[in-house]
C-alpha cells in the first residue's frame, strides 16, 4: 500500500521549486486513489490568476521531473488546476491573495455553542493571525483567523 502523506511530501518538494519559478504558488495538492488509480491533484494559483497555458506547461514541468525522479508506481493520473475564485480561504497566505477584495466570513462568535456570525465586506487587512474588514456600514471588524470557521471571496459576474 503506498504512504499517501510520504508521497505528498516528496510531490511536494519536487514540485514547489517549479511552481514558483513560474511565479505561482501551490494553494493546495491532494493525493487519493480515485477509480483504482493514483490521483496527484495540484492546486496553483498566481495573485493575478493563472492562464490554462501556464497550468499546462506547469503540468508538464511537473510530469517530467515525477518521471525523471521514479516518484510514482503504477497507474496514476497528474492534475494541475486553479483552485478557482470561490476556493475556501483557510491561511494567512490565502487571506493575503485577496486583500482588497470583497469575502464572506463565517466567525465562530461562541465556541461553547456553537453560535456563528456572517460578516461580508472588502478585506483591508492580515496579519499576526487576524483578518480585517471594511463592513458596508462603514464599521471595521478584527477577527482571529482561529475563529473563522468558513472564508471564501465574493465573486460577483
């Protein structure tokens, strides 16, 4: 059976250094069997996106180098996408990405109960582990990113 996590971790290293020589950076990378065949699934994203093109030639860098290195046994499949604008913001660095943009916060305001609150507004700042928002009744709120349960950007068409 293959360690999945000690596979993750050498897909990783192998792929970070080509990423971000293309100027992107690795958002997210699952690794899972899925139909009776390894799946490497690399989420990367650039602050100003990232074109179909620049996956594919990521793709490819990252094909070549897990060939070159014997890093996969047996059937498997390389997926290199973007995670996409409505992706879920878990760290400091996702946070970071869309600074300026307007995002959807769900706040754990009481951990014994359980009791949330929704805030929506332009995010205007990160850092120490808290969030900034611009609400549109002008007032700002400070949250510490362990009391955000769900994040994600607004996407407005």
């Amino acid at each position: 059976m293959v360690d999945l996590e000690a596979l993750k971790t050498r897909l990783r290293q192998t792929a970070e250094p080509l990423i971000q020589g293309r100027r992107a950076v690795l958002v997210e990378l699952i690794c899972r069997f899925e139909s009776g065949r390894l799946v490497a699934r690399f989420l990367v994203d650039r602050g100003t996106g990232i074109s179909i093109g620049e996956l594919a030639e990521i793709n490819r860098a990252i094909g070549a180098r897990i060939e070159e290195a014997g890093l996969m046994e047996g059937p498997y499949l390389l997926e290199v996408n973007s995670p996409g604008l409505d992706r879920l913001l878990r760290s400091e660095a996702d946070f970071q990405s869309v600074v300026g943009r307007r995002v959807q916060v769900t706040e754990v305001a009481d951990a014994a109960s359980g009791r949330t609150r929704e805030h929506s507004g332009k995010l205007i700042g990160v850092g120490e582990q808290i969030i900034s928002l611009a609400l549109d009744s002008g007032e700002v709120v400070r949250i510490g990113l362990n009391a955000v349960s769900r994040a994600a950007q607004e996407v407005t068409l």
